[in-house]
C-alpha cells in the first residue's frame, strides 16, 4: 500500500482513497471493549484478537470491567498487549469512555465483548485508516447460534455458520452504492460492535454521551460525521457476534425509547422533529449576526429569521455584551444606546443568545452568516437549505450587493464539511495557506463537498422589512385558505355534476338522432318502394292503353 497523500473525499464517496495490499503498518489501534459478565464469550473474543494480522507490537487491547459480578479476568490466550481495568459507573457508554481514557492508539477500535473478529479484521479496518485521518470503518458482523465452543475453533466459518447477517447495514450500504452516493445519513454505519474511528476524530466529536439509554452509537456517529467522518463499509473485516442482540430482540421497545432522546441531539432525523415550532438541545441552523450595526438593522433581520418557515432555528448575536453599564443617567445621549436596546430585546428571547465571541455547537448541521439589514423572506433560509442538502454542498455563498467597494455576501455553511476541509487543510499546509484564510478554506470546502454562488434577490432577500405574519395570521390564512378550497371543492362538485349532465342529455340526443336516421331511412326505403311501383304501374298502363289502341285501329 502507498503511504503517500491520497486526494481528499468528495461527499461520502471514500473509493479515491483505494487502499492497497502491500501495507506497511505505522499506526497503532486501541481496541476496547466494554463488559458486563459473560466471562465465557469474553475468553473467545480475546481469542480472537490473539489471532489477528495487524502487528501485535502496535496494538493494545483495554477490556473494561463495568461492575461484573464475579469479576472478571484475563484469558491465558489473549493479545500481549492486553490489559483489564475497572469502571464502576453503569453503562456501555461509560465504559467505553473508561477505555477511551486509557487508550494511546492513533485508531480506536470498538469491539463488543461478545463479537469475535477473523484473524484479518483489524488489518482490514487499518488499511484504510492509513490513507487519511478522517474515516470511520464499520466491519460486516453475522449473528450466529451456534453452541459456544469451550475453545475458540480454528475454522471459524465452519464452527459458527449458518449465521445471519446485519439486514439493517447490509440494506443500507447495498441501497446507497456502498454509502457513495452522497446518502443523507452514512453516520448510521456507526455501531459499536465491531467499528474503528481515528483518534483525531474523536479528540473533535467528544466521548460518547453517558447521558443517553440508548442510541449512544448512532449519536456519536452523527457528531463524528460532524466532526468530518467519512464512513467506510469494510467486507473484508467480518466478525461473528454470538448470540442475537438486544435491538433484534426488541426493536420497537428500544427504538421507542432511543428516539425519545436522540431526537433532541442529531437534527438530521427530520421525523424526530415533526413538531412545528418547538426548540431543541442541537438546532438545525445557528445564524450568525453582527449585534454592533445598529438596533433597526439588527432587528429587522434577527425578526425575520424568527418569523421564517425555518423554526428549528437559533440566532447568534455578537457583540461586547460584557461591556454595556447598567445604570445610565441620561440614556437617550448614551453613545451606546443601539447596543442596549439590541440586547434589551433579545435578552430574554428563547432562541437568540447574546454572546461576545462565535460560540456554535459542533453537532450544529448549518451556520448562516448573515450581514444585519439583509432581511430574508419567510421561506428564504428553508430554499436555500433545499438547495445545499439536494446537491450536498459545503457552502452556499448569496450574493447581496457587489459594488466598487467590494462584495457583500451571506453564507450557508454546512459544518461537516468545514470540519474535513480543516483536517484536509491541516494535512496539507502548503497547498491551502499557512494561516486558514477563509478564502482558502474555501477552496477546500469545494473539494471535498461542493461550493455554489446564488443570487440573493433570487432567493427574497430585501433590504426593507415587511410586515411580518404572526402565528394568529397564518392561522387565520389558513382558515381562509380552508374556506376557499372547500368553496372552490364544491363549485368544481357542481360544474360536474353539470357536466354529468349535460353528457346524459347529449347521450339522449344521440339517441334520439340516432333513432330518426334510422326514421328516415325506413322512409326512404319505403319511398323508393313506392317509386319503383309508381313506376311499375305506369310502364303497366302504358302498355295496356298501347294494346287497347292498337285494337281501336285494326278493328
């Protein structure tokens, strides 16, 4: 395998990287596996790894203890590098920040306590972690029956097959090219069992979330695709998991109660948030706003974004908040009278927060970037987040003003992709700028997700505020709207019906039409009947008064 720098992946599609056959290994895993009991399964998934290709010398394996009674305890066969510790606190995801702690791998290797992995899954997994910093490789787990083995089997396949595989992956990844086709949610490959990251990526998304039941994996995967994940499926990498999983077990309960607390955390499960104005802990979009340029601008762009079709929204309002007195003698004179009232407005308003330095959450799907005094239209934000999740774009740059003085502009930015495009750019220095200039950054953006220039005035952005439309006012545009579809429903019932009508009668008149033809050609047949005997009895009298005429002359 080549070593070198691979070029940066575009979306999700992860071939440009094409790891090789000749690996030579540099980096180091830490495999880490959570358990509670199941001393037996333990054993054999030790057994496992003691059997793996990648290099023993780069390998650690951190089994923690999460309170099993008895305790539990080290194999004789198991990797050199092993070592058990303790985590009291119950709960997968504490125990695997337990060994999160402790681990000094450049990969992070997840590794449930009753999956066993073929002797060439991790050098599978590794493969790829050499060609770049930023992927996170799930293997293909099988469910297996089988009667545990008091020794782990030398033919793997012949002892634990027939086995069943992970529908909900295998469906996944075979409906989306193998998760190339710019799927709208490859983090979902993010499952525990048997999945590697790259350390730098969870130094970026954060441990996993010891306050969740469940869905812990799914919701670490979303803040590593935030973080700027790429998701690889690796065949290759195969593992047998012994015994059925909870989630097979009962799927409608756990999914019950795993969607009751991942809706508040990963935007991107759209049906989670069907309600249509309630806030949650993650928003969709943060707006971003200069609070400095003055109380009517600010608030004309501030109410507009709050008023937009957009709710699962938050705004950002910057300004040197921290430095406003709050006694003032003669207010109306205070030099930094916009300011107050810009903060007075908003102090207390659910969905803006006032803070004197850019502060967004990472798990934040969109930034917007917004210039005060730009007012957008009710459904500007919604168009134009249509446009960067239908094309997968990094950054959709609207153009405002373009002048002698230069380019006024607002931005659509999706986080993922400035969080790879800071890693690819980290890795490449002397390709994109030594200092990150936006503009650079950029052009990094491009590469990896896309960049594209809109009109603003396209898109509804104004520069004078209209009356905005209350939640009343819609309610009632609503009713209206009812009311006038309902009318227009009844009009069209009687137009027809009318129409019914008039094809009934027109059917009649064809009828009728059809009956007097028929009339008339009876009467004309039976004219002709009586022309042809007219005609008859003429020639026939003719001939009589010829025959009595010729007598007259002869007698």
């Amino acid at each position: 395998m080549n070593n070198g720098q691979k070029p940066p992946v575009r979306g999700n599609d992860y071939r440009v990287l094409r790891p090789g056959e000749g690996l030579t290994p540099s980096l180091t895993v830490s495999v880490i596996i959570p358990a509670y009991g199941g001393q037996d399964k333990l054993d054999l998934v030790l057994a496992g790894l003691a059997r793996q290709t990648y290099p023993a010398a780069l390998t650690e394996v951190i089994v923690v203890d999460n309170g099993s009674l008895p305790p539990l305890r080290l194999p004789a066969v198991r990797p050199e590098g092993t070592r058990l510790i303790v985590c009291d606190r119950p709960g997968r995801a504490n125990a695997r920040n337990a060994g999160l702690a402790e681990a000094t791998g450049d990969v992070i290797h997840w590794l449930d306590s009753d999956v066993v992995l073929t002797p060439g899954a991790i050098e599978a997994h590794m493969r790829w972690h050499h060609t770049a910093p930023y992927l996170v490789v799930t293997g293909y787990i099988r469910f297996t029956d089988a009667e545990l083995p008091a020794e782990l089997p030398a033919d793997l396949e012949e002892h634990f097959e027939p086995a069943e595989p992970h529908t909900w992956i295998v469906d996944l990844v075979e409906r989306t090219d193998g998760l190339t086709a710019n799927p709208q949610r490859p983090f979902s490959l993010h499952v525990g069992g048997a999945t590697s990251v790259g350390a730098r990526l969870i130094e970026a998304a954060g441990p996993m979330d010891d306050e969740l039941i469940l869905g812990q994996d799914t919701e670490m995967g979303y803040r590593l695709g935030q973080a700027g994940a790429v998701f690889v499926p690796e065949p290759r990498a195969r593992a047998y998991h012994l015994g059925p999983t909870m989630r097979m077990r009962d799927k409608e309960s756990i999914d019950r109660v795993s969607h009751a607390f991942v809706a508040d955390r990963i935007p991107a499960y759209r049906w989670l948030r069907s309600h249509p104005s309630r806030q949650w802990k993650i928003p969709y979009v943060t707006a971003v706003v200069d609070g400095t340029a003055g109380y009517d601008s600010v608030r004309a762009t501030v109410d507009a974004l709050l008023a937009g079709t957009v709710p699962d929204l938050s705004v950002l309002l910057l300004g040197p908040w921290d430095d406003l007195e709050r006694e003032h003698r003669s207010p109306l004179k205070d030099p930094a009278l916009d300011l107050a009232l810009v903060h007075g407005h908003y102090l207390h308003e659910g969905r803006v927060r006032l803070a004197t330095a850019e502060e967004v959450d990472p798990a934040t799907p969109f930034v917007l970037r917004l210039p005060p005094g730009w007012i957008p239209g009710e459904d500007t934000l919604a168009r134009l987040l249509d446009l960067a999740r239908d094309e997968g774009l990094g950054l959709v740059a609207v153009l405002l003003r373009e002048s002698s003085q230069g380019v006024v502009a607002a931005r659509l930015e999706r986080c993922s992709a400035f969080a790879r495009a800071r890693m690819v750019a980290a890795d490449h220095p002397g390709e994109h700028g030594e200092h990150g200039e936006p503009g650079d950054l950029d052009d990094v953006v491009d590469a990896v997700s896309g960049v594209s220039w809109v009109e603003g005035e396209t898109y509804g952005f104004t520069t004078e505020a209209a009356p905005l439309i209350g939640r009343r006012g819609a309610y009632r545009a609503r009713l209206e709207a009812q009311a006038e579809t309902e009318r227009l429903a009844a009009e069209a019932d009687r137009l027809r019906a009318q129409v019914t009508k008039w094809r009934d009668e027109a059917t009649r008149w064809r009828r009728t039409a059809v009956e007097l033809r028929r009339d008339v050609s009876t009467l004309r047949r039976q004219l002709a009947a009586a022309n042809r005997a007219q005609q008859s009895l003429r020639t026939l009298l003719s001939a009589t008064m010829k025959r009595a005429l010729g007598r007259r002359l002869r007698g």
